[in-house]
C-alpha cells in the first residue's frame, strides 16, 4: 500500500525535486496537486495522468490523501497548513515554517488541536553528509567543536522571495536557515544570542537580499554565517566549515536540492574524504513523513516547536539588521 501526498504549490521546489522524489519511490504516490495556475497544473497532470490536478481548495482537500505538504510561498503557509490539520490530514509544511512568528504559532495551535501529525520540510537534515558530520563531531573524534563558518549563496531576483508580502524573510528564510538548522545540529543546542547586518534593512516592502550573522550557542560555540540573493543567475555556493579542538570538517554542496555533497576531514592523521551512500533527501523525508501518519512519533528535529522556535530565530537576525547590527538575546538551551 502507497503513502497518498497531495502537494498545495506547483512551483519550482515542487516540479524540480518534489514531484521525481514521489516517482522514485514505489512506496509513495502523488494524488493531488493543488495551484492557482492551470497552465502548471496542466504541465503536471501530463506527467502524472489519473492525478486531481485543480485550482478549488475544497475539491484539494476531499481527494482521498494520507498526507498534505505545503509548499507555496510562505505566506500561505500557515493558511493551507490549517486547513488540511482541521480536517485531520497529517500535513507537512515546507520551510520555514510561515512568513511570520504569529503564522507559526497559528500552525503549532491547530496541529496541538487537530492531533494529525505535523512536521516541517527540514530536507538538509536527511541529506548523507550532513548527517556524517554530524555523527562524526557527535562522537568527539575530533574533539569539542568550536565554530562554524558557512556560506549559503544563490541567485533570487523579482520572484516571490525578494516581497515581503510573500515570503516575509528574503535570504533568511530561503538560504540562511540551513547553516542555522546545520550548526543546531552539529552543536546539539540552541543558539542564545544572535547580530546581524545586510541589506537593505527593515525595508517595508523588499526582503533583505544579503546578510551576515553570528551566533551564539553557549559554551563558546559561534555559526558565522553569510547569506545572500546576489550571485549570478545558475549559480550557487554551498559551504560550511566545522573547527573542533583536533580537527576540522569542510563540507559543500549538502544544502542544494538533490543527494549531493562532500565531506574532507582534516586532522593529525592527514586529510580525508567521508563516503557516505547518498539518498534523496525528499525521499528520506516523505518517508519519515509516512511513518509518522502510521503512528511513528514525529522526530523532534522536525517538529512544528522546534520549526517555531527556529522561524523566531530567523525574525531576530532580520530585526538585527533592521537596527544595524544590534546583539539580541534568545531563548537557547538543549534541544528537546
């Protein structure tokens, strides 16, 4: 028996990994498409013949579905999200979880009341080498981590993510949060403080399309990060850098769309390349997904809270650089 998804959002994400991820596994089927496009929806239904493709959100919902992922802009996160959680459907809401704290916290409530399973689409985390890495600091090969620097950089202009009435976050919300979700990962903790600059800053209108960061996550442990939306159109840079006290771990190409990476570990027996078996991570995921419709509990990592908690992280590096760089305090501490 296949796990039934139905997708609110035909976009790129959607059509590019999405859509081959459900064709790949024997184990999932696409049943719904939801979308305010009929010439996408068209697009779809062609390489998916038998499959509800339409634009009415009632007709979406009464398809027979063992699950929903959200994956519009973020602004109707929240909306969609809730609609599926009141009707008991376990729902999946791409990140971040909404484009404000008060939309997060509208999902987090009707999730708390319908009961259905609800989890966040964190992909990076399923992806082989990140998870290598992590295993690797996690077991003090290469003793006490120290820092991390990263850099997630990629080419967005006059789409969905540079309005602030759409995506709420800019390069926040679109890049940044994988070096945050990475170092969360890799530290075991919760940042507790956070400065920020970028540009252009508490505009009302337009996202902030650079930012460099530093947190904090106690013990002397620091993610410098550096976001942005200005590369040349095709291209992209994705690379984070782990110094622990014997060692070091550079890594690239993990947080791009697809079972990629590289993973070179330097420290006093020389240098070497992890090998890990790549997957797809959006396979990983809906699988994880599944699970937790099937009664699984919803990892922890993945969870609507930890969503929350990491969407008003996000907020408080954009309201850094709304002030020119300000040190603002968070509520850290362990991860749950």
């Amino acid at each position: 028996m296949t796990f039934r998804i139905g997708i609110v959002g035909a976009g790129f994400l959607t059509r590019q990994s999405l859509l081959p991820a459900i064709a790949e596994a024997g184990d999932l089927s696409l049943a719904a498409v939801l979308d305010r496009d009929p010439e996408t929806l068209r697009a779809v239904a062609a390489g998916f013949p038998g499959v509800w493709c339409g634009t009415d959100s009632r007709e979406f919902l009464r398809t027979p579905l063992d699950g929903v992922h959200v994956a519009t802009p973020n602004r109707r996160h929240a909306e969609f999200a809730c609609r599926a959680l009141a009707r008991g459907i376990p729902t999946l809401v791409e990140k971040p979880l909404a484009d404000t704290v008060d939309g997060g916290q509208w999902i987090l409530r009707a999730a708390m009341a319908s009961g259905a399973p609800a989890m966040v689409g964190y992909m990076s985390r399923y992806n082989a080498y990140n998870r290598a890495v992590v295993e690797l600091v996690r077991s003090g090969r290469l003793g006490t981590p120290r820092s991390i620097t990263a850099s997630h950089l990629g080419h967005r202009q006059g789409d969905w993510r540079n309005r602030r009435a759409d995506s709420g976050l800019g390069c926040l919300g679109d890049l940044a949060i994988y070096p945050l979700l990475t170092a969360t990962d890799v530290f075991g903790a919760a940042p507790t403080a956070c400065r920020a600059t970028g540009y252009p800053g508490g505009d009302p209108e337009r996202t902030d399309i650079y930012v460099e960061a530093t947190l904090w996550f106690g013990d002397g442990l620091r993610l410098q990060l550096e976001s942005s939306f200005t590369e040349p159109p095709g291209v992209g840079v994705s690379r984070y850098t782990v110094v622990c006290e014997q060692g070091l771990v550079v890594v690239r190409d993990s947080w791009a769309m697809n079972s990629g990476g590289s993973v070179l570990v330097c420290d006093e027996q020389g240098r070497r390349w992890l090998r890990p078996e790549p997957v797809d991570p959006y396979v990983a995921q809906y699988r994880t997904f599944a699970a937790s419709a099937a009664g699984a509990p919803v990892p922890a990592e993945v969870s609507i809270p930890r969503a929350l908690r990491d969407l008003r992280v996000l907020h408080a590096l954009e309201r850094s650089v709304a002030n020119g760089g300000v040190r603002l305090a968070l509520s850290g501490g362990q991860n749950p």
